[in-house]
C-alpha cells in the first residue's frame, strides 16, 4: 500500500491576496500577448511538463493511490490530445472574426474581436488530479487569462507540481497559474478574486458556487456529478459492451464523473452480458504492485459510503459479488457486480463513486432511457447497439449532455466536443468551441468605412423625404 498523504493546510489571507494580486499582474501582461505568442509559449509549457511527467505521475499515486500507468495513459494522454486540438485550432477560434453585415450597411466593416475575462478561477476535484486543472488551465491561458486554482486539499501536491514546472520554463509572465492551496474557503476567496469560475465537483458544491458567484455577477461554469446509464440492447456488440462496463466502471476506482454508474441490459442477452462482466472483472489485477489496475479511494469516507450503498442493495434483493474491504486502512475494496437491482436501490439511482457495476433487467431499452431520464443528473450516457437507426432515437431521448453509441465516454479527450451536463449535472461547457468561446468575452467592432465624412441617413437631422426612403431601404411595409 502506498502511504497516503492528508491535505495540505490553507494559506494565510496575507498569502493569499499576495497571490491574487500576483495573477491579476500578470493577466495585463498576457492580454496583450497575440493569440499566436500564446499557443507558442503554451506549446513550450506543454513540452516541459509532459517531459517531466514520470514526476508528476509518481505524485498522483503518492496522493491518490492511482495505478502510476493509468495517471499517464488517461491523464497526460488526455491531455496531449487536448493541447493538440486547442494549439491547432486557437487563431481561427480566438483571432479577430470578420461577421456579415446587411446590404443596409454595406459601407461598413463588422468583426468579432476575443476579450480574455481576466482572471479565471478554477476549482478542481481530486479524481484527476493533473488532467482537470491542466485541461482547464490551458484553455484559460491560451484564451489569454490569468489562472487562480484551487486543487482539491486532498490532490495539492500535484497542483503544485504543475505550478512549479510551468513557472520553471520562463515562458509565461510570473504569477499566470498560481495555486491557492486549501479547503472550502480558499475557493471561496478564489471565487472572490476572479472574473470567471470553473469548477469541477459535487452538485452540492456546485449550487453554493453558483450561488456565491451570481451574488458578484461573475459566469461559473459548472461540471457536476453524474449517474451514467449505459444502455445495452439484445443485439449490442456483447464483448465490447461487458469490457467497456467494466473499464468504465472500474476504471480510477470507479471516480470518474462520466463512468458508467449502472448497467441495463434488455433481458434477451442479460445473463450473456452478465457473465462475460463477471469474468472480466475476476481477471482484473487488484493487488497493489506496479501493474495493478485498479487503485483505492481517495476520500477516507467514501469507502463506508459505497459499502452502505453496497448494504441497501443487499437489503432490497439484490445479489452483490465482490466489493468485500480488502484493506480498510488503505482504502482499497475488491470490484463488485451487483445484479437484480432495481430503481428503489441508492446504487442504481445515487451517483456511486466507487468500483462498483450495478446490473438491472429491462424488457426494452426505451424502458430504460425513461428510468434514466427520471433521476437528477445529465451528464453521460451510452447506449449498445447494432441498429443505427435505434441507437440515434435512444440517443435523442435521452436527457444527457454527452452520450456514447458503443462507446463508453471518452469525450474529454476530444478537444472538439464540449463537455458538459444538463439538468444537475452542470451549466455551460468546457472544450469545443463553446467551451473555449466562453472563456472569453466578445467585443462587437463596427467601423464604418465610406463614406469618411457624411453622417448616416437616419441621424439627424430628419427630413421629411427620408422617412419613406428608409422604410423602403429596411424593408418595413
Ligand atoms: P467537491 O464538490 O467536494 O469539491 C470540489 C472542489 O470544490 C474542491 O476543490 C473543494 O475543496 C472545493 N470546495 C468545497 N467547498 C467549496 C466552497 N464552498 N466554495 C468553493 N469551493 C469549494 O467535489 P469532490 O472534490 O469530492 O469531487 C467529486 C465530485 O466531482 C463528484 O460528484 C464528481 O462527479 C464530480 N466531478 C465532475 C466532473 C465533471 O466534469 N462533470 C469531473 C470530475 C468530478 P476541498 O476538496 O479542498 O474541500
């Protein structure tokens, strides 16, 4: 068992406003770097930290248990493939735009210009602890912002890590990523001192940072928790539907905010499918040691959280196999397969969090996507299936800001699509277009061009022969 380390304590409010002032410094000088100078700084700062990232991985595992190979494959593999599509794609999303104009004004010019908010606030969970904060911080600099970032007290470490080699290269004014390590209220203060807040967590959490950011007018872009139903019809494509249940719920320990969180299969291939999860998860290597696949809880409470969730299902009928502690001391807890659940249990209906595969029995998967619909959350979804035509109308019924067809949620790696949720799961969007976009704040710029010195027909003064002219001109009967 690696030795788990605890959080790390707050800063001062000295400290703190002498790194909120440090940020805002900077955000002045990047704002007048062009978008050209900033994907070439950002390229560099991306070369340097994914260089050194055996170091950063040793500190994932050091502080959340993650198998060191998993911490490099998702998180940095993640994030190369984000830093490539954002570096490709940053001037025609962020350079000046020129934009139509009506016949009406055809003597003038109109483009959109990309303002950068300032200082972005980003406030991060512990469950991938170097993907989200460099993800999230990589946008808002290349948008040409300043980062305050709060890590979760529990993943500091590497949120430092990542402070200390960006401000290593030299590339970026001082002070542009500067972590505000601590608890709640250090988020609080970040909400405080920034412009824009990102934050990744729990939809509790989530509300009171709404909340906190809408009493200052500031946008808070919110990515919450979900409640994944992956949706497996008779005629799905079996193998590749039982490994992606059991990687998309296992995997990170089941901590993934787009991990499959339950399973319903339609009856017809219900015990195939079942068994075929079973003996996967059964060849899964759970030992710690350098090639294991599954990791531990991050949070001490929450291995007593699922192991109660593990209890109801119990209670209600359900037959679990697995999810014994294996080492309570370690956070770490045996794979479990819960079958005949049904809707009344917290595993099928709360989000999880852990390594956990609930399984329930539906005649049809219509019947599914509305057992779906009903819950709270919209994050993601997936549904397996042969049939194009099925899968597109399952797809369009379902209540869910991302969704998979025979694909269990990979979206956050794919820099062109936005990430996000409905319902309670979140507001707005990280990535895509939409996600960098927002990142910024639009400056409509009209000039008018010819011509040079005579005043518009409809200012004044108004002559009585202009009226019908104009009328004529715009169109009104
Ligand atoms: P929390 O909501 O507990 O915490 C998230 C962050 O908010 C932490 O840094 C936390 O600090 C901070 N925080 C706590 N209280 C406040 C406050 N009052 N004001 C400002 N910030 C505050 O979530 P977890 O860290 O437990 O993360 C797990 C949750 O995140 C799950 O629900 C998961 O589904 C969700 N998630 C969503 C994702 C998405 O993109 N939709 C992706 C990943 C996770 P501290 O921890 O130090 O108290």
């Amino acid at each position: 068992m690696s030795e788990r380390l605890g959080p790390v304590g707050d800063l001062s409010p000295d400290e703190a406003a002498a790194k909120t002032q440090a940020a805002r410094k900077a955000a002045q000088t990047w704002r007048r770097a062009s978008v050209a100078q900033r994907a070439a700084a950002l390229r560099g700062v991306w070369k340097a930290v994914v260089a050194r990232r055996a170091e950063c991985v040793a500190v994932i595992h050091e502080e959340t248990g993650k198998p060191p190979l998993e911490a490099e494959l998702v998180e940095f593999g993640s994030a190369a493939l984000l830093v490539d599509y954002f570096l490709a794609n940053a001037e025609r999303l962020l350079g000046e735009r020129a934009v139509w104009t009506p016949w009406f004004f055809a003597n003038k010019r109109a483009a959109v210009r990309r303002l950068p908010r300032g200082v972005v606030g980003i406030i991060a969970p512990w469950n991938m602890p170097f993907l989200i904060p460099f993800g999230d911080s990589f946008c808002a600099m290349l948008a040409g912002n300043a980062v305050l970032l709060k890590p979760s007290e529990w993943t500091t470490r590497t949120a430092l890590w990542l402070e200390s080699v960006v401000s290593a290269t030299g590339l970026l004014p001082e002070g542009l990523l500067t972590v505000v390590p601590g608890r709640g209220g250090a988020g609080e203060a970040v909400i405080d001192a920034s412009d824009l807040v990102m934050f990744t967590g729990s939809t509790a959490t989530g509300r009171a940072v709404a909340a906190r950011a809408g009493a200052q007018l500031k946008p808070a872009v919110l990515e919450l928790g979900g409640k994944h139903p992956m949706i497996v019809c008779a005629d799905a494509p079996l193998e590749r539907a039982a490994a992606a249940a059991v990687w998309g719920g296992l995997s990170n320990n089941g901590q993934v905010c787009v991990g499959v969180e339950r399973v319903f299969v339609e009856a017809e291939v219900h015990e195939a499918f079942t068994s075929l999860v079973r003996a996967r998860v059964a060849s899964l290597r759970v030992e710690p040691g350098p090639d294991a696949e599954l990791g531990r809880f991050v949070l001490p409470p929450q291995i007593d959280k699922v192991q109660a969730q593990l209890e109801d299902a119990r209670q209600k009928g359900a037959l679990v196999s697995g999810g014994e502690i294996l080492d309570r001391a370690g956070l770490r807890m045996a794979p479990a397969v819960v079958l005949n659940c049904s809707m009344d249990m917290a595993v099928m209906t709360e989000e999880t969090f852990g390594p956990v595969i609930p399984i329930m029995k539906v005649s049809r998967a219509e019947d599914a996507v509305a057992l779906a619909n009903a819950g709270a959350e919209g994050l993601a979804a997936s549904v397996w299936t042969r049939d194009a035509d099925r899968a597109d109308r399952l797809v369009a019924a379902l209540e869910a800001g991302m969704v998979g067809i025979n694909e269990p949620g990979t979206h956050y790696a794919l820099g062109s699509l936005p990430f996000g949720g409905v319902k309670a799961s979140g507001l707005w969007r990280r990535h895509g277009d939409e996600g960098l976009l927002a990142l910024t704040q639009a400056q409509s710029i009209i000039e008018h061009e010819w011509p040079a010195d005579a005043p518009d027909p409809w200012w004044f003064p108004r002559e009585t022969w202009v009226a019908p002219l104009l009328r004529r001109l715009l169109g009104l009967p």
